[in-house]
C-alpha cells in the first residue's frame, strides 16, 4: 500500500466505545469479545499502558542468558547482562525492521541482524554496522533496539511496562503480591524456578473470557467432572455451594479462589496437593527447618489460586500467560512451578502439570473448548448482554477491606470488569 502524501493528515481514529455503556455493574455486552475496535483500543490502553508479566529471572539465570517472550503481540526479548541486569527489548531493528533474535532462547552478549548486519548490545546499545563510510563515517549513528522504559521484578517474577510513567510495580500488584508470596514460601530455599519448559495452547477466542475464567468456581463441577470423576479427585468439592473456600476481589482486576479455609477445615498437610508428608519426606522435612512452626501451616494452606491483571494466572502448581493475538485469538503459555531445593516434590508437580494441561492433558482441553464455544455465542444476535451478577447479593467486605463472595460467585468477574471500564475510560 503506498504511503499518504507528505504533509497528509492521518485519517482520523474511529470514535471509542461506549464503555460506560458496555460495562454494567452486572452486565457486560458482547461486543466487548468480538470488536477489532474494541481490541486495539485495549491494547493502547492495557497492555501498552499497564503494568503486564513477562518472565522469571530463573528462565535467563547465567549471564548473557536471554529468552523470547510477549507483551501482547510484541515480541520481547528479555535478557541478562554481565553484570546481572535484567531487560525487556523489542525484537526489532533500527534500521528496516527486521527480527533480530530468532531463536527462542540462548546465551549471547549480542544480537546481530540478518538483513544488514547491524548489531546490538544485549542491553538494546548500539555495537555497529558495516560500512560506516555510508552514513558520513562520524561516529555510531544514535540508534538502538527499543527497550521496554519500565522493568520491575518481584519475588523473581518480571513485569514490564511500556509506559514510561504510571504506578510502580507495587502499586500495580497491590494484594495480590501476598499471593505470590505463596508460593514463593512453597519452596524451603524461598525461591520458584521456571525451569520446566512451556506448552504453548491456541484459543480461538478473546482474551477476556480465559481471564475471567481463571477464577471462575461456577464452572469447574460441570465443565471438569469427567477429570475429577476418574482422578477420584476432590477438587470438585472444592467449588460448590457447601464449600468454606471463598472468591475474593483483590481490586486492580486481581482475583482468587481462597481454598484455603476448606483445607483449614481439613487440616492435613499437603493434602491440597493430593499428597502426604510420608511421600515426599525430605521436602517435608526441609519445609520444617526452614519454616519452623510456621510449615505446618503453609504444608495445609499449599499455593494461591490467583489471578493478576491482565495476563498471569498462577493455579497452585503450575502458571500460565495469556497473550492476546486477535479479538478472537490468544495463546495461552503454560508451564509446571519448580520449587527451588525441593526435587521430591519438583517431579510430582510436573507429572500433575503434564496429566491437566500437557497436550492430552483433560483440564485445559476442557476449558478451552468452553472459551471457543463463548466466542462462537457472543457472535449471536441475541441476548446482547452476559449475566455476571451471581453472588452480588451475598458479598461481603473482609477485615483488609476487600470484596468476598461464596467459592461459586462471580465476584472477582465484577471485579475485573469495574478495573477494565477504569482503564478504557480514563483520559477520555
């Protein structure tokens, strides 16, 4: 397509959606999951803007380690220099555009591209170019790889932003930085690894609808009973309407399903995870000297079941990322948490990783199926508008001031959708 003439206006950026009035206190309409519009107005304003996961420093652990990862659909490189610096790169060169990094993962002090021969630092620096005479022969031209303005890393885990100004990462994570406190504490040497490799699974469906499921406890008796009836799993107990577990608004569009007062009740350790201390007994014993007393309570309690805005769900043993492509396509990266210096436990968490959500893995197939078949629904006429209203009438403010529902409300879905219309509207 040529380009508009010198000195031609742009053409003029469709007028935004009415989020104020696709966005009810109960309702959402279902043009929010199939809009093109709507789609490139969220990534200006969410994932281009806010704070979104990226990676963990254990998956560039050696210096000059770097490994390819998204933003949504920009392609990131993420990379440790010598001296332990981490950063977030836009895989794109200054000079025509083309990829710098195509493999998936490695160990370089630099990037070099195919096209000219232009190269870079693995901190998005100029190195050089051949034939400098061509462009006056004084100097390196002041060009770089473009860098993500602001990193943040917590507890391991790595966000960036594209804003240069806005929230710290603190601010951004709020709560839900306790939830990724457990499972931090999981390990006895106080530290995750994502060490196990990623799966990667295709949706045909919108981004939203894999967020809003994450902590979505209505659906898993229906949607999962065929897994939970031949694991002879108790999970399923887990989400119904006797269930003690609790779905809580931890505000900034983080949620989670609180299974912790149910496995309280129960009180046996590792019993969330379907196991005994007697079967891992050297993890078990290296939970105590770490912890002390408090390792009967995390051995009870096991890991959160959060998730944080926009795109890092983190399911007690395992940790996916969702990265929107289209309206109506996403991939959602997944891989088995590693808990550093517990090996006993390590394995088995990558067996259970590989049996729900490996590739013939039940948990995920199921629930994709249901995110492909909501988006081949909210393409339907009629009724315009999605019900989210389940639990409004029964929620409750805990002692830290939060919103909690029943384990089969949809209370962090309202809570989503009330950060979200935040978002899209302000400025506007």
């Amino acid at each position: 397509m040529p380009s508009a003439p010198t000195g031609a206006a742009r053409a003029p950026r469709p007028p935004a959606a009415p989020y104020d009035e696709l966005i009810r206190p109960r309702q959402v309409h279902g043009s929010l999951y199939n809009s093109p519009e709507i789609f490139a107005d969220e990534l200006e304003r969410i994932w281009y803007r806010t704070w979104v996961y990226v990676g963990h420093v254990s998956e560039i652990a050696e210096p000059n380690d770097y490994v390819r990862k998204s933003i949504g659909p920009q392609d990131v490189i993420m990379t440790r220099t010598a001296d332990g610096e981490v950063h977030l790169l836009l895989n794109r060169c200054a000079h025509r555009g083309n990829l710098v990094c195509e493999a998936r993962s490695g160990n370089s002090s630099s990037f070099r591209c195919p096209y000219h021969g232009w190269t870079y630092r693995n901190d998005g620096r100029m190195l050089g170019y051949p034939f400098p005479q061509g462009y006056g022969g004084r100097g390196k031209l002041d060009l770089g790889l473009g860098r993500v303005p602001r990193v943040g890393v917590y507890r391991g885990f790595v966000f960036g932003s594209l804003a240069p100004d806005g929230p710290t990462l603190d601010e951004h994570l709020g709560e839900a930085r306790g939830e990724i406190d457990r499972l931090v504490r999981l390990s006895p040497d106080g530290e995750v690894e994502l060490s196990a490799g990623f799966l990667q699974h295709r949706a045909k469906a919108n981004w939203k609808l894999l967020a809003e499921n994450e902590t979505d406890g209505y659906h898993p008796q229906f949607v999962h009973a065929s897994i939970f009836s031949v694991a002879e799993s108790g999970i399923g107990a887990l989400y119904g309407e006797k269930s003690t577990a609790v779905t809580r608004d931890l505000g900034g569009g983080h949620s989670e399903n609180d299974l912790r007062p149910e496995f309280r009740r129960l009180g046996v350790p590792l019993g969330w995870f379907g196991t005994t201390e007697e079967k891992v007994p050297r993890y078990a014993a290296r939970m105590r000297e770490t912890y002390g007393s408090d390792a009967h309570d995390i051995l009870v309690e096991g890991g959160p079941h959060v998730m944080i805005f926009p795109n890092l769900f983190i399911a007690e043993i395992q940790l996916f990322t969702i990265q929107p492509l289209a309206a109506d396509l996403t991939v959602q990266h997944v891989t088995a948490v590693q808990l550093k210096g517990a090996p006993e436990m390590n394995k088995r968490m990558l067996q259970q990783c590989i049996g729900s959500v490996g590739p013939a893995g039940m948990l995920l197939a199921d629930d994709t199926e249901m995110y492909e078949r909501n988006q081949a629904g909210v393409a339907e006429l009629r009724p315009e508008w999605l019900d989210i209203r389940r639990g409004a009438e029964r929620e409750y403010t805990d002692e830290r001031g939060l919103t909690v529902g029943g384990a089969t409300d949809e209370t962090g879905m309202r809570g989503f959708w009330t950060h979200y219309r935040r978002l899209m509207t302000e400025g506007r």
